[in-house]
C-alpha cells in the first residue's frame, strides 16, 4: 500500500459502480490515496496526482471468492473414482465416505497442517486476483478441531496479502459418534462450539448445511437463533440435493446468502428478495456430482435477487481453485452473462459477506484492484483454464 496519491491511467475500468454495462470507462483514471479509491471518472476529467501508467489494459475491483472450505485435511480422489463407477454423491457420504472421510483426515491435522495445505489453494486464488476469501469451518465437527480450523484461516491472513472472513459450520454433517442423533450434536458440540468461536473472536458468520444427508430445518433454525443472540450473521447451504425450504429459513433469519440453490423454488427466491439475501451460485459443485437440476437463474434475476459466484473449493463436491472458472461455468452451464458473473465474483460477493467497503470501483472504497490483460471485461468469464492477470494492487480499510 502507498500512502502518496497515485493516479492510475491509460486503462479500461470496468467499475461495477453502476448499472451501464459494466459500469465500463474507457480511457479511465483511478485516484488511490492511503489505500482507498478517492476518485474514478475519465482521464481528462481527472485530479492531477504522480501518474502510473497501466499500458492500456483493463482494471475490474480485485475479486472475491466468497464461499469456500480450502482448510481441510486430505483428499478424495479415490471417491472420485467411486463415483466415476456409478455411485452418487449422497451414496458414498450415507457410506461414511463424503465429508466423514475428510472430518477423519482433519481431526488429524495440527494448526501448521491445516495452513501448510491450505496455503497452496490460497496462492491459486490469489494469482487469479482475488483478494478476499471466506473459509468455513465445518470438517471438525467436534469442539477443539473446529476451532483449529478457524484458527488455521485466520493464521492465513498474516502469511499472504489478502482478507480471510471466516464461517463457523459446525452444522456441516453429524459426525460418526453421534450417528443417529443429529439433535444432541447440535447440544452438545455445535452450539457450545460455536459460542466458543465467538469468544476468541474466530467467527465472522455462521453457515450450516440444510439437507437429507445433514440437517432439518428446525435443526438449523437452533444454530441461527444462536447466532442471532450473538450478533452473527448467517448464510447457509441450501436446497443444493433436494428442496427442503432452507433459503427461506435462512431469509427469515436475514440471510447474508442462500449457497448452492439446484433445487430452489418461486417461494424460495421470493423470500430471498423480500430479505435481500444474495444467492451464492456455486457450479464447481454441480459440475463435479454431475448435477443436472440447474439453479432457478430466471426466477432470480427476475425477481431482483443478487448473484454472486463462488468456487466453494473443497475436497469432494468442488475440488477447484479457480474463481474465473467458476465464472465461465456460471455462464455455460447456468445462462449467466459475463457481466453477472463479474459482478457475482466482486460486487455481490462482497455483499454475501457482508462487506460494504469493496466489490466495486467507487470513491470511499478499498483500492483492491485487479488489472488484467484484456481488452474486454467479458474475456473474464469467457476463457478457460488461462490466467490473464497482470497484477494485483491491495489497498486498506478506513
Ligand atoms: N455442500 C457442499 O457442496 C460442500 N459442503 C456442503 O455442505 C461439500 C463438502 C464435501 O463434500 O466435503
Ligand atoms: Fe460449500
């Protein structure tokens, strides 16, 4: 960060700040000054300030991965080859494969373990131009190993230039020892877990998995009204396998957001734009279980509710770093426009985590800014497996 003004020029800025397409500037000048954005507007038009040029390319707000689980310990692949051979993604987790399989391989892992295989995955998304990313608890499952878990993330923060946000998910699956009794785990475990979190300042929201192979909606409803008493924020993964009305459980709760949504329907997304919860469109996961219910794309955007895209990189349904892959399969698989998926990966990611101070280019805001070597903002979203980021440059809260 530099505390001198600088004003970026000879660039194209796709600023998201409004609703024009892309909120795109040709020929833009950015004035940072202490870390924050302090103007943006037309070269010509621009204060005078020690210029640094950017050689033409395109600058986006930095994007934002707001949905993952890169601290974990292990992998499946062999259960990517059981799947391969037929068997479903809910199949092998009722067979203790799935996230038990993962839980085992985390419970093992020290604090250093956690961040050392962790950090990889980080450096993937930080070359891609992110530079902020959520990381949910979730494969502990007991009280200690879900505290490292969130202890490994926030240790994340003082290793690389980027923004952790943290999510407690006690309420992920119901661990071996309490098999059966899903309720006396969310007494015994998840809620004293969760408010043990809260204590050492290692939660910044709270996310829970509302399916048949997880959690009721009663279930959860007892994890968000903890939250609630806590002053924690919400979000939750929701009607990913099947429609359970979790998105409008969550949405009575305020939701920051609604994750996965295959099986969302009208009273869902009418719910969640009444709430104004951001629905979390994640298609790493339903490209790697084979999906093939697409989330209501349509009814979203007709019915105003935000988008946001995310990898929600973990080791069996998404095992993918790539945020500008998630954009691509955004708009491949579920119909997104390239503009969506942009704003999905900063703008309304940054709202699905409650942040207010990034995700566009505008005055006031973080100077995180991603420059790239395109023409084009839709070039973003429209290649695949290619990285055509230039730089980063990370700027600083008020
Ligand atoms: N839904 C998901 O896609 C991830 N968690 C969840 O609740 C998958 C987690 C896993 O399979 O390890
Ligand atoms: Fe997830």
């Amino acid at each position: 960060m530099t505390s001198a003004p600088v004003l970026y020029v000879n660039c194209r800025a796709a600023t998201l700040a409004d609703e024009a397409a892309y909120g795109l500037i040709e020929d833009a000048a950015i004035l940072v000054e202490q870390g924050l954005i302090r103007w943006v507007g037309p070269r010509t038009e621009a204060p005078k300030a020690a210029e640094r040029d950017l050689g033409g390319r395109l600058v986006t707000p930095a994007l934002i991965d707001c949905h993952t689980h890169i601290v974990h310990g292990g992998h499946r692949a062999a259960e990517f080859e059981l799947r391969l051979k037929g068997a479903s993604y809910e199949e092998v987790a009722r067979a203790g494969g799935g996230i038990i399989s993962t839980v085992s391989a985390t419970r093992a892992a020290s604090v250093e373990d956690l961040v050392a295989t962790a950090l990889p995955r980080l450096d993937a998304l930080i070359a891609e131009g992110v530079s902020t990313v959520e990381v949910k608890s979730g494969y502990g499952l007991d009280i200690d190993t879900e505290l490292r878990m969130l202890r490994a993330a926030r240790a994340l923060a003082a290793l690389r230039p980027v923004t952790i946000r943290t999510t407690f998910l006690g309420a992920h699956a119901v661990p071996p020892e309490y098999k059966g009794r899903p309720d006396a785990y969310i007494d015994e475990i998840c809620l004293p877990a969760l408010r043990a979190a809260y204590e050492d300042g290692l939660a910044d929201a709270v996310d829970g998995f509302c399916e048949g192979i997880a959690f009721s909606t009663a279930q959860i409803a007892r994890v968000f009204d903890e939250a609630k008493r806590l002053g924690l924020p919400v979000k939750l993964h929701a009607e990913q396998l099947s429609n359970l009305g979790g998105a409008a459980l969550a949405a009575s709760y305020n939701a920051l957001s609604a994750d996965h949504l295959e099986y969302l329907d009208e009273p869902g997304v009418q719910a969640m734009a009444a709430a104004g919860t951001v629905a979390v469109i994640l298609p790493g996961a339903f490209y790697a279980i084979r999906e093939t219910q697409a989330p209501p794309i349509v009814l979203l955007r007709q019915h105003g509710v935000p988008m946001a895209v995310a990898t929600d990189m973990n080791p069996g349904s998404s095992p993918m770093t790539s945020l500008l892959l998630a954009m691509n399969m955004a708009c491949t698989l579920f119909r997104l426009t390239p503009e969506e998926a942009l704003r999905g990966a900063t703008q309304h990611a940054a709202r699905a985590l409650g942040l207010t101070d990034r995700g566009t280019l505008a005055p006031g805001l973080r100077a995180d800014l991603a420059i790239w070597n395109a023409d084009h903002p839709a070039e973003l979203a429209y290649r695949m497996g290619f990285n055509p980021l230039h730089q980063r440059i990370l700027g600083a809260s008020k």
